[in-house]
C-alpha cells in the first residue's frame, strides 16, 4: 500500500467521509435534519406565540382601562348634565363637562393604544420563515 495514500477522514459528527456514504445514510441524515428542523420550527412557534399573547394581554389590559375610562366620561357627563338643568350649580356644570372631556380623551388615547398593541399577522414571522424553508427544499430537490 502507498504510504502517501490519503485515507479520507470521517467529519467531526462521526458521519462517514464523502463519497462512501450508503443511500441508506443519506437518507437517515435527511431525515435527522428535517426532525431537528422541524423541532427548531416548532420552538420557535412556540416562542412567537407566548410573544403574541402577551401582546394581546397588554392590549387587552389597555382596552379595558379605555372602557372604565369611557364609563367615567359617560357618568361625569351625566353628572354635567344633571348640574347644568338644576340652575343652582352652573359653575360645576362647566367644571364637570371639562372633567367628562379629560376622561373621554384619555379613554380614546387609552383605546387607540390598546388597538396598535393587538398583534396584526398572528404567527406571520413563523409563516415567512416555514415559506422560506419549503422553497428552499425545493431548490434543493429540484
């Protein structure tokens, strides 16, 4: 035997050198590569939907003081109007309307906050990244 020869070396992950793998071995390591992708899929699906309850807990903590906000308004408001019809306390019907209004903002800002933080595309990166994965495996096999 030649001394100089090169015997191939097997890769760090004990797989056989290139060119002396078996189809069996090539397809048993597709297969382990796909389950390991589909496990890294998974988890990361898992992740984005804690991330997006979460979210929407936020929001719907927010759309609630939004609406104890808008009971406010109405009740300050009814107050107002209340004062405003008796005559005796027209002073306070003014300082009850301007009341109502701070309340009747701050629940509008509270409910426009509350809709931004709801989460628009529900598991859209997980979506994009399984697309990008399929079109890549069919580069690959094509």
């Amino acid at each position: 035997m030649n001394p100089r020869a090169r015997v191939p070396e097997a890769s760090p992950r004990g797989d056989p050198p290139r060119g002396e793998s078996s189809t069996g071995d090539l397809i048993k390591q597709a297969f382990d590569e796909a389950r390991e992708l589909v496990r890294i899929e998974v988890g990361l699906a898992k992740e984005e939907a804690h991330e997006q309850i979460r979210a929407v807990t936020r929001a719907a903590i927010v759309g609630a003081i939004a609406l104890v906000g808008l009971l406010l308004f109405l009740s300050t408001a009814t107050v107002a109007f209340v004062l405003g019809v008796s005559k005796t306390q027209s002073g306070g019907a003014v300082a009850a309307l301007v009341i109502a209004g701070i309340f009747l903002l701050a629940s509008c800002a509270a409910g426009a906050m509350a809709y931004r933080l709801v989460p628009k595309k529900p598991g859209g990166e997980t979506r994009r990244r399984i697309e990008s994965d399929i079109k890549e495996l069919k580069e690959h096999v094509a």
